[in-house]
C-alpha cells in the first residue's frame, strides 16, 4: 500500500529515524580509515572532499552508526526513496535527489553546486541487481573531484529486512559494527567513458576485499585492521593518484 500523504509519511520517517537512534545507543561501534579526512564520521578541516560507495543494503549502518559531517547521500526519485530521503535529512545528511535511470543529470548538477560537501552513494541502486557495479558512481567522482573511497560496514549480528531485490541490514542490540573507508581512488577528471567500467570494477574489488578484512575483524583478528590501507601496496599504486594533500593516516 502507498501512502500518499505527505505528513503521514513525514511522520513514519520521523518515527523510524527515532527508533532507530535509540537503537544504535545500544551498539558497538568500531571505525577505521585510511585517509585522515576520506570518512564522513570525522569533521572535514581542508577543502578536499570525498565520494563513499557502499551497498544500498548498508543505508542503515552508513546512516545511524556514528554521526556524519559534511555528507550528502544520492537517492533515487522513486517514491520509496522519497521516505529514505526524509529520513536521512532527519540525520543530519543532504538528500540529493537522483539516479542513473531517472533524474541523473539534475542529481550531477546539484553535487557540483555542492562542493562542500562529501557524497555517499550506493551503486547497486535503486533497483538491482544487488552488488552489482554501475558505472554512475565512477563517472560523478571524476567530474566532482571527489576521490571514490570504497566502504566496508558489516555487523556480527543484524536483522535482514528483505525488499524487492535487495536487503537492508539493521543491527541487533548490543550488536558490533565495523565501518570501514578504504584507500581513496582518485578517479582522472576526463576519465572518457569507454573507461569507467574498469574503474568501476577496481572499486567493487576494493569493496570485497574491505568487506573481507571486516569479517575478519569481527572473528578477533586484530591484526586483520592492518591490511585496510593500499597506499603503499605495489600492486594497487598504479591505480593510485593522490591529490595534493590527501595522505594516509
């Protein structure tokens, strides 16, 4: 059923969003990231800012696990992102209306205007398939000027609210979350099209091998959180191109 009052559905995001504040009050967080700035949990100092990618059935953990700064999310024109966008702004994040099926070339217009801002986006959105790469998230990155920075979230236990084509992840009580951002790719200005699908598939990989060392941290790897930066990794430098003051922690 579709709710088409506009008041009624500002008053379920306001109630969701409630609950689910008073939720993560009763989880664990733990936060590694590997440039000083290149995470929306730390309050930006410089003008460098940042493009987070992370899997649309992580919203609940990017949104509500430590407070964010700075952040814009993309969110597609669907109706069903209409509540998702209430309720982001509800805490404390820009919703910027948008996707690479509807609305894409306004959505890219308002982030550039956003320079301030760092942007959190979900490439296998809106629709599916799950965790599959588009391409959107490269092609914004390289025309903002906002290094794409690959992010892990996972928690060792959840509920698993299933949707159409994907889940949404929502930790239990006295739950542990791990949130992860990676090494940030920086992604050429005039990157021409025909080259956005290996960068796309450079940052899933990235994606997976983060979500990896996630797990293992919440096995009581400790040692696992040492793997997280690239930075210096031989194999991964050639894909690295560091802007002028943006350094590893």
């Amino acid at each position: 059923m579709k709710i088409r009052s506009r008041w009624l559905n500002l008053v379920l995001s306001w109630t969701a969003t409630v609950c689910l504040r008073l939720l993560f009050l009763l989880v664990r967080v733990e936060h590694h990231c590997v440039a000083p700035e290149g995470t929306p949990y730390i309050k930006p100092h410089g003008k460098q800012r940042f493009t987070f990618s992370m899997w649309h059935d992580h919203i609940v953990l990017a949104a509500f696990s430590s407070k964010t700064h700075s952040l814009a999310g993309l969110i597609s024109q669907h109706r069903d992102g209409g509540y998702l966008a209430d309720s982001v702004m509800m805490a404390g994040i820009r919703p910027v209306r948008g996707s690479t099926s509807r609305g894409g070339l306004e959505a890219v217009r308002e982030i550039l205007s956003l320079p301030e801002l760092h942007l959190a986006m979900t490439p296998d959105g809106p629709r599916g398939p799950r965790r599959q790469m588009k391409e959107g998230i490269i092609y914004i990155s390289s025309r903002s000027g906002r290094p794409a920075v690959p992010c892990a979230l996972l928690a060792d236990r959840f509920w698993s609210v299933g949707g159409g084509w994907t889940d949404m992840v929502i930790p239990k009580p006295f739950s542990r979350v791990v949130l992860i951002a990676g090494t940030p790719l920086v992604i050429p200005e005039e990157t021409p099209r025909e080259e956005l699908r290996a960068w796309a598939d450079l940052l899933k990989l990235e994606m997976s091998r983060l979500e990896t060392i996630g797990q293992k941290i919440l096995s009581g790897d400790r040692s696992a959180p040492n793997a997280i930066d690239r930075t210096n990794d031989p194999t991964y430098r050639p894909h690295l191109q560091q802007p002028e003051g943006l350094k590893a922690a």
